[in-house]
C-alpha cells in the first residue's frame, strides 16, 4: 500500500508541478503598428498568446491564440525574441513562453470576450508606454533592442 501511495503521489507531483508551455506574439501590422490586447483579470495591456493545447504544435497555438485574442491572421513568422521561464513571470502558475516576433494582416477583433475587453494598435514606443502584463514590458524590451533572449 505503501509503494502505490508513493506512486500516485510522484505521479500528481510531476503533472502538477511542471511549468505549462504557451506562445507570446508581437504582432505587426503591415504599418509597423503592434496589436496589444487588455487583459480582464488585471486590467493590464498584453501581448497576445497563451497556452499551447495537447496536441497542438506552437505553430497552431500561435494562430489559434492571435485569432481568439486578435482576429488577426499571421501572413509569415518573424524572429524568435526569446524563452521567457522566471518562475515568477505569470502570477498564476510557473510557465514558460516563446515569444516569437510575427507579420500579420487583418481587422483586429476580439473573439474572446471573457478574457479580453480590448484589442489596439500601437507604435512600439506606445507599447512599451503601456502597464503591460506579466514580463511583457521585457519583452518588448529585448524585442526592440534585437536581443533573443533566454531567461
């Protein structure tokens, strides 16, 4: 009995006590304006992105979260701007995040309005001005000055 407690018990301990693994987006528009999104559990500016689902490569996540989040639609991936995994970057839980420089098209459009009360167009100067969510003002930081950056 006792080695199937210890079983059950390493077995939770490693699903739950992993990072989750998601996409970030600096999304630009063919104007060189980028898409931010304003969270509603915080009220903060954000760049779009969120988990990758099971099953589903980064490349889906990353379309799937900029069209929910943005109605946008990649047109060509950019450069890769860093891994992002401080244990304290997103107050809810421990994760880890790509965030990938990307060139899109579109009329931005929220489609997830439990999440997200607004999405808008900034220059990057503007952007970075916001008070922007989780560890997104260093990546706009590290995007700007041309960093990739892994911490």
């Amino acid at each position: 009995m006792n080695r199937l407690f210890y079983m059950v018990q390493t077995a939770i301990g490693l699903i739950l006590r992993h990072p989750m693994f998601g996409v970030c987006l600096i999304p630009i528009l063919p104007e060189g304006q980028i898409a931010l999104v304003k969270r509603r559990d915080n009220g903060c500016w954000s760049l779009p992105g969120g988990m990758v689902d099971w099953g589903e490569t980064i490349d889906q996540a990353m379309k799937r979260e900029l069209s929910e989040e943005t109605g946008l639609t990649i047109t060509r991936r950019g450069r890769l701007v860093g891994l992002y995994s401080a244990p304290n970057r997103d107050p809810r839980f421990h994760s880890i995040c790509v965030a990938i420089e990307v060139y899109v098209q579109g009329k931005p459009l929220i489609k997830d309005i439990h999440e997200l009360s607004e999405v808008q167009l900034f220059t990057l100067e503007e952007a970075s001005q916001k008070n922007l969510s989780h560890d997104h003002t260093q990546i706009l930081e590290d995007y700007h000055c041309g960093k990739t950056s892994i911490n």
